[in-house]
C-alpha cells in the first residue's frame, strides 16, 4: 500500500480490512510513499543506492530484516537471485 507517510490512520483500517476480511498477517513495516522510491526506480536504483542514509532505505531494511526472520534466514545468509534471461 502507498500512501503519505503522515497518515498512520489508513494504514491502520487497511491493515484490519486485510487481517480481519483475509486472515492474514501483515508486517509489522509500513512503506509510505517516499520520493526516493520514485527516483530510485526511474534511476534502476534499489532505495539505499539512491539515498543511503534515507527514510525509504531505513524502512526497506526494516521490512527485509523483518523478512528474514519470518523465513529463518540469518542476517549472513546470501540472498539467491535468478541468472537473467538471455
């Protein structure tokens, strides 16, 4: 869900119609509408090369950390990635 990022209350209601309408559990991380996702994206840059030190890539880090945990990864376990089609 993308939306301002001052506006806790629609992340609440969206959160309960998704865990009380679907069952499931949502992460506990919010990532609102940033201007770094935007210029990452157009610049084929993740969040944290675009802005290191940025709100967008604290909260991308916090998401994958949360991630991780959820699968039983440990913070040094490499990410497999697929071998682009060619």
């Amino acid at each position: 869900m993308a939306g301002p990022p001052w506006a806790p209350l629609i992340y609440r209601e969206a959160a309960e119609v998704v865990e009380g309408s679907f069952g499931l559990r949502l992460a506990p991380v919010m990532l609102p509408e940033r201007a770094a996702f935007h210029h990452s994206t157009a610049l084929g840059q993740t969040a944290k090369e675009f802005d290191h030190g940025g709100k967008a890539a604290d909260e991308i880090a916090a998401l994958w950390s949360w991630t991780r945990g959820q699968l039983g990864m440990s913070a040094r376990e490499p990410v497999h990635t697929l071998a682009p089609a060619g």
